[in-house]
C-alpha cells in the first residue's frame, strides 16, 4: 500500500469549506468511513461547522465503529472525540452515544504505564447527554454523581459544571458535599467553588469563604472563584482575608482575585494600596490591576495612582501596562 500523506489530506479535507455543498456532503461521508481516526475527527468537525444534519446517520455509524477494537481504531479517541461533539452540535437529542462514551474508558500504551486516553470523551458526554429527551432528571443527576467520583480529574469537573447546568437545590447541596469532601486537584475544587456560586449567587458566599483558612491550593481556587464570582458581598470577605493572613502568596491571589471581581469596591481598595501601601503591597496591588491593561479606564487609573506612588511604582507601571 503507497504511504499515505495525511496531513495532506486532512488539509484537502478543510478546503470543502469552499465547496459546493453536495460535494462537500460526499467528501465528508467517505472521509467518515476512513481507518485513519485523524481523518474521521476532521471529518466531523467539518459537518458540525458546515451543519449538514444529513450525515447524523453516518455520523452516529462510525461512533459505534470507532468503539470496535477502539486502541487501534481510534488512539487518543480523537475520532470519537470529534464525533460526539459534532453530535451535540448539530442537536442530536437521543442519549445512547452519549451514554456510551461516558462510561468509556480506554487504556491505551503510555511511557510509564498504561492510561486512560477516554477522559476528554466522557467528559463530552457526561454534559452532552443533560440536553437529551429520553432520560428522567434523576438518571441524569445519578450520571453526574458518579463523574463526580470519575478517576479522572476533567471529568470530574465536568460533572460539577454539569450539576450547575441542572440548577435546582440538590444540585447546589451536591457541590457543597463534594467541596467539603475536597479533591485531589486544585482545578476541580476551583470548578466545584465557580459552580456553586453561579447556582447560589450571596447564598453561597460565606460557605466558600470558609474554604479561605484551608491549606494552600484550596484557600487559593475559593479566592479566586469569589472574584470570579463578581458578587458584591465578596468583596468585603476578600478585603477581611487580605488584611487578615502574613501569607505574602496568599495576599497576592486575593488581590488578583479582587481584580478579577471589577467591582468598584474593589477597584478603589486596589488603587489605595498603590497609592498609600507599602512598597511590596504597592507592587502586588499594581500587577493585579494589569490583568486588565487594555481597559483604557483601569491603565488611567493605574498610572494616576502609580504616579503617586513614586518613580519606583511609576517604572513598574510602564513595565506591566506595556
């Protein structure tokens, strides 16, 4: 068989975008059926960009194809990746597939040992599947409870994003129980704190700031998710934080994460300390303010305070808001 240039074909495949549509339609079914799983992923990419709804049936055939002695059909599950995103794209409401790839797991060979290259799939499903008509709110709940326990750290904050797009109070009361139970990872407490803020908005401020006494990583991701929050009442509990921990690194976050708040209060509280703090607090509250340099308002602002400051924080100004 004469070697293949893939990459080749697979940019080929992006010039259908140009194309006319039911030589577009033929190119991409064909390309479906390919042994190649890089060429399938492009494949579906195409028909969700191009919304052809006539090749859900072909779509839908070659997931189940890819499942087939899925280490060889698809490594990496790039195909199937690519598939179910398509699928949700195009409004494909029927929960089977979804079901499927989010209880997959696929170990594949790897440098120290085995892993499992299945958890972006079923991340993909575990939320696809919350639009689906033919399950209950309970299989749907029961679902996101065990990706709430997935091995896998995406996962797992997958299904706490999907609890918040469930709304309602046992989701809220779900994402409490794990936050008190914690996480391995940073990202997934930091995810379990955003969600359920978005669910209980000022009812939830004063649980996740009781996350601010807590050992590094997790006193950090519920300072963050309070400023991301932007509720006003976080601000006051940031402010308190702050003037309450020796913790250079801490002090730091919580003032990036007042930053990331744009509340007003906030934003004055951060100014002072450019203008009247110490040099070291000058400093943080000066490179918090520059994660948001191109808002005109905030570099005038930040320059009138550093000009007061002194040369030292005005030649740090110019370094940052360049």
């Amino acid at each position: 068989m004469a070697h293949r240039k893939i990459e080749q074909e697979i940019e080929k495949l992006g010039l259908l975008r140009q194309a006319p549509r039911n030589e577009a339609v033929t190119a991409l079914r064909k390309a479906l059926g390919d042994r190649v799983n890089l060429m399938v992923a492009k494949a579906a990419k195409l028909i969700a960009e191009l919304e052809i709804q006539e090749l859900l049936p072909e779509l839908l055939k070659a997931f189940d194809r890819l499942f087939e002695n899925p280490v060889e059909t698809d490594p990496q599950c790039w195909g199937k990746n690519a598939i179910a995103n398509a699928l949700r794209d195009l409004g494909h409401r029927e929960s089977p597939p979804y079901l499927r790839g989010a209880r997959h797991v696929q170990m594949e060979p790897s440098y120290m040992k085995p892993a499992d290259t299945a958890t972006t799939l079923r991340g993909i499903c575990l939320l696809a599947v919350l639009a689906c008509t033919d399950l209950r709110r309970e299989e749907m709940m029961r679902l996101l409870v065990d990706g709430l326990t997935d091995e896998a750290a995406v996962v797992r904050a997958e299904a706490a994003r999907g609890l918040e797009m469930m709304e309602g109070e046992e989701g809220a009361l779900l994402l409490r129980l794990k936050a008190r139970l914690g996480d391995d990872e940073a990202a997934v407490v930091g995810q379990v704190f955003d969600s359920l803020l978005r669910l209980e908005q000022d009812r939830g401020i004063r649980f996740v700031a009781g996350f601010l006494k807590s050992p590094q990583e997790v006193r950090d991701e519920a300072a963050l998710a309070l400023g991301s929050s932007r509720l006003a009442g976080a601000v006051d509990i940031m402010q308190e934080a702050w003037e309450s921990t020796r913790s250079v690194e801490f002090r730091e976050v919580i003032l990036r994460a007042m930053s990331v708040s744009r509340q007003e209060r906030a934003l004055e509280f951060l100014l002072r300390l450019v203008r009247e703090g110490r040099a070291q607090d000058s400093k943080a509250a000066l490179e918090a303010l520059s994660l948001d340099r191109k808002s005109p308002e905030i570099r005038r602002q930040a320059e009138a305070a550093a000009t007061q400051a002194g040369p030292a924080i005005l030649g740090l100004f110019a370094r940052l808001f360049n």
